[in-house]
C-alpha cells in the first residue's frame, strides 16, 4: 500500500523546515527593526538606561525636542516593543522593554 503524503517522513520533513525558516526569517526581520529603532533614537535609549522610568515631560527636559517629535518616537519604541508605557494614576511613565537589554548593549557598541 503507498504511503500518503501526509505520513511520508521526507515530506514532514520538509513542511517542518519551512515552517523553521519562516519563523527564523520573521524573527530575524523583527530584531533587525528593533536595532534599526536603536540606532536611530540612539540618544533616547541612552537616557532611559540610566533615568528610567521618565515621563514624557521629563524626557522633554532633557533632549530639548518638540512635544509632537517625542511623542512620535515613543509611540514608534513602543510599537517595535523596545519602549513600555506604564500608566497608574494620573501618571504615564516609559521604561525599556527588558527583554532587550541584550539587543541594546550589542547594537550600541
């Protein structure tokens, strides 16, 4: 009796190794954003490594750019997940996703 495609082992072999692939190439297209987010507000992120958590106001305060710039960029750090809003009260502060700390350290060097 043939055996079906479905419990051929070099067909499950080959549909595990694009599934592989395409998960590494979204990963890797994902952390490359993050770096590309990195460098590009590199001055941010340096501030939040050593004042974290700020608020918008805070951060103002420091780099001296317009309101509407800040606020864009932060909503771009926190799209790419490397920036997260917390909001308690009547308060709204940023602080770096630690999950890529790592990712920093590297890009910035």
């Amino acid at each position: 009796m043939p055996t079906t495609k479905s419990k051929n082992p070099y067909y499950l072999r080959a549909a595990a190794a694009k599934v592989r692939a395409a998960s590494v190439t979204e990963i890797y297209s994902t952390d490359r954003q993050r770096a590309a987010a990195i460098r590009t507000y590199e001055e941010l992120i340096r501030l939040l490594q050593f004042y974290q958590p700020m608020s918008s106001a805070e951060i103002l305060a420091e780099l001296y750019q317009p309101r509407a710039l800040l606020q864009s960029t932060l909503r771009k750090l926190i799209r790419t997940d490397l920036l997260v809003k917390v909001e308690f009260e009547q308060h709204t502060l940023y602080v770096l996703n630690g999950r890529y700390n790592e990712l920093i350290k590297t890009t910035l060097k």
